[in-house]
C-alpha cells in the first residue's frame, strides 16, 4: 500500500468531521423518530442511538391520510413537473443552440431580460387565476417550466458536442428530432441529470407557491403540511377542528415532527446517489476519434 501524504491525511479528516457536522443532525432526528415515546426526554442533541426502538411515530403518520396525500401530491408534482422541465428546456436549448433562425439574437436577447427581470407576484397570481388554476396542482407543475438559466447551462452541455456526429447523422437522412432524440439527448445525460436534480429538488420543496394557490388541505404538498405541522407547531387546523391525530395513544409531538420531518428529506438522499453517478461521466468519451 501507498503511504499517505500527511497534507493528504489533513484533508480526509477535515472532510470526515464536515461530513459528520452534516449528518448529525439528521442521525439525530431519525433516532428521534425512532425514539420509544416514553424515553424522548431522554433524546439529547448529539443522541444518534434511539432510546428504546419503536416505529409508532411512523405508524401515526402513514396512517394519516393528510400526511399519505400529502406525499402523493409531492410526488406527482415533482414526476410530472421535473419530467415537464426537462422537455421543454432540452427542446428550447436544442434549438438555440444546435440551428440557425431568423431572429435567434432577439430570442436570446428577450431570454437574458426576463432572467434579469422576472415578473413580479401579482402579475403571476392574477394569470394563475385568470387561467382558473387556483386550488389545483396544475399550477405548481407549470410554474416556471422552463428556468432561463437552466436554459442556458443546457445549451453549452448542447454546444459542447462534436458538429462531425451531427454532420454524420445528417449524411444517414437523420432530421431535427431525430438528432434531437437519439444524439443530443444520450450525450447530454451528464447535464440533463444535473438539471433534472435541480428541479426535481425545488418541485419537492416547494411550499410557498402552494400556500398562494391551494387552499384545500386534501391538495397540499408535502412541504405545506410540513409546515404547519413542524414550524407553526399548528395539530389541528391541518384538518378542521379535530385533532391530526386524534385517537392515538402513546405518542410524544417533538419525535412526531422528527419523523415527519425524516419523511421529507429521505426521498431527496435515496435520489441522490442514483444521479450522483453521471457526474464523473465522461458522455463523449470515444465518441469523436481523429
């Protein structure tokens, strides 16, 4: 084996105690959730190990049907708002970037202005209304479908891309979208997952928007009921007069909102690793040989 550097050693353990300062909190909150509820005074802040294993925190909260459609909602807002993001914004950038139009400088010019100046919340609100989106989560899918400066880190990945593979599958008859399909899009997975993972993270978070434009509980997002239920502290407007969990025996409220909490954030790290690897892809790696 290699002997380490002892500059090397330094860096591994100031990397090791960031990464420690980071997941500490989370370990703690999880033990907290997992917490028996009678043993939760005992939870300190640097407690990773729960005192007394027990999964009722997550029982309750599963079987709450404001908090399962809560989830559900997230997750379709995320899938179809994510999916509607990468569409339209790979569509957009393919074209400025990989043809020629008439008029292409002024697009790109309007694109800039609106990245600079973007509308201000009334005007967005009143269209929203106007276009009878209120109270649905059709508007949290459509808002922002394409982010100009996503827009504009799309097109370099696009620009980056050999003109010879394009001028051979243009010699083989190949057209804009099939080009579009079967070249641009392979080749870019490194940017489309990076963009992908961006969106994908403000869909889930999302709350601000919905408490704008939702104002039934049964259409809230994750996030909303997360923060009524975690930041205001608020267990009974969630659902009317009667108590979020109302008939539930033995449960303690500070490692219910760990849970909930947990609920939230776990999903984002499951996704995490799956994108993390086209990262360090090369995606035209062999592709153009001189």
């Amino acid at each position: 084996m290699k002997r380490l550097e002892f500059s090397k050693i330094v860096i591994y353990l100031i990397l090791f105690l960031f990464t420690l300062m980071v997941l500490m909190p989370l370990l703690n909150l999880l033990a907290l959730s997992l917490t028996d509820p009678e043993n939760v005074h005992l939870m300190g802040g640097l407690d990773i190990i729960p005192k007394g294993f027990s999964t009722i925190n997550y029982k309750l909260l599963f079987s709450n049907p404001l908090i399962t459609g809560s989830i559900l909602n997230s997750v379709w807002i995320t899938a179809a708002g994510t999916f509607l993001n990468l569409l339209l914004t790979s569509m957009a950038a393919y074209v400025l970037a990989r043809t020629d139009f008439i008029g292409k400088k002024l697009v790109l010019l309007f694109l800039i202005v609106i990245m600079v100046f973007e509308p201000g919340m009334i005007p967005e609100y009143l269209l929203v209304k106007d276009l009878g989106l209120m109270n649905t989560l059709t508007s949290l899918i459509l808002y922002k479908a394409v982010n100009v400066y996503y827009l504009f880190i799309l097109m370099r990945f696009f620009q980056d891309i050999p003109e010879e593979i394009l001028e051979a599958s243009r010699m083989d008859g190949a057209g804009h979208f099939r080009m579009y399909c079967r070249i641009i899009l392979p080749l870019s997975k490194p940017g489309l997952a990076t963009l992908g993972l961006f969106y994908g993270v403000y869909h889930w978070n999302e709350y601000f928007r919905a408490t704008l434009y939702i104002s039934e509980p049964d259409k809230w997002p994750l996030q909303v009921v997360l923060r009524q239920f975690v930041v205001r502290k608020d267990n009974t407007s969630l659902v009317g007069n009667q108590n979020m969990f109302d008939g539930a025996v033995n449960f303690d409220f500070a490692s219910l909102q760990a849970g909930t909490i947990m609920i939230a954030v776990v999903p984002l790290l499951v996704l995490y690793p799956f994108i993390l690897k086209y990262y360090a892809k090369g995606a035209l790696e062999g592709g153009v040989k001189d």
